[in-house]
C-alpha cells in the first residue's frame, strides 16, 4: 500500500511559502493576494454597482470553497459580527479581505485550497516566481541588492547596468 500523502505533498508548496504569498513581512495581505481577494469579491457580487455580497452570494461564494457546503447560520453570524458588513448585513470588500486576513494568518493551507478551487493558485504562483526574476533580463535570478534586499539579478553585470542606468537613484536601505 502506498504511503499517505500530507497535505503539504498534496498541495505542492510547503506553509512557509503559502504564508509568504499571503502574508507580507509587516503582517499585511501581501499586495497580488490583496488583488486577487478584490477581483474574487467582485467576481461574486450581484451587479457591478453593488459595494457588498448579498447573504445568496456569500453562501455560493462559500460552496465553492467547502466542497458544496454552504456556511452555516452559525458563521454567517460570526462573519456579520466580526467583519464589516453594510446595513443590509452584506460583507464589504473591507470585511472580506479582512476575513481572509485572519484566516490566512492562522490556517494559511485552508486560504490556499481555497485559492485552488476558485483557480487563482496558479496566478499567485506565477506572481512569485515573476518577482524572483533579474530585473534586467528576466532571467532566473541568484543575486539580490546588496543595499534594499528587494531588487533581483541573475549576475554581476546585469546588477552594474541596472544599477548604472537607475537603480542606483532609487534604491533605499533596507529597513529588515
């Protein structure tokens, strides 16, 4: 009999790393996550003026993630207590990326199958591997900026030529 797989082998990318897409250093959504959350909320609203999912489309919205399971009344209540909801009790785009937030910061495996079965994993994935390429070439990068820590290069002169031609006027130390 075959070993069981865990749920990290499942998924193909340890918590650690789910983590660092969702959650920045400064305990923030990191901004892609943040982006997707809004297009995933626009995506489930009733009409394009509206500014908060309706209880229908927050229980379809909830389907999707728990395997065609609604939430409960239970935790519609909870979501309504704890996230900002407008006078109608609908979740404003404020309450709902501030429950991915707290769940994401505390169960990020369960942010991120949820992400799979809305189809935005591959994106996010795309996103971080886009960022740890050398700025100049694209290359796949090794080096990073000895200075902000943030900007990447794949070798020496691709650093020296960014540097040279603008980086240098902007790069600020690193604060971490």
């Amino acid at each position: 009999m075959a070993p069981k797989k865990t749920q990290q082998e499942d998924v193909g990318i340890s918590e650690n790393e789910v983590r660092a897409l969702l959650i920045g250093k400064d305990g923030n959504l990191t901004r892609d996550f943040e982006a997707v959350l809004t297009r995933l909320f626009i995506s489930f609203l009733e009409k394009p003026t509206d500014k908060s999912l309706t209880l229908d489309k927050l229980k379809e919205f909830s389907k999707i993630c728990n395997d065609g399971k609604p939430f409960s009344d239970e935790e519609i209540k909870e979501i309504q207590t704890y996230f900002q909801c407008d006078e109608n009790k609908g979740l404003t785009l404020k309450g709902f990326k501030d429950m991915y937030h707290t769940q994401s910061s505390a169960e990020p495996m369960e942010t991120w199958r949820d992400m799979k079965k809305l189809g935005y994993d591959k994106e996010l994935l795309e996103k971080r591997e886009a960022a740890l390429r050398c700025r100049v070439c694209k290359a796949p990068s090794t080096l990073v900026c000895s200075r902000c820590k943030v900007v990447r290069y794949c070798g020496a002169e691709c650093q020296k030529q960014d540097w040279k031609a603008s980086h240098k006027q902007k790069c600020k130390p690193s604060t971490v």
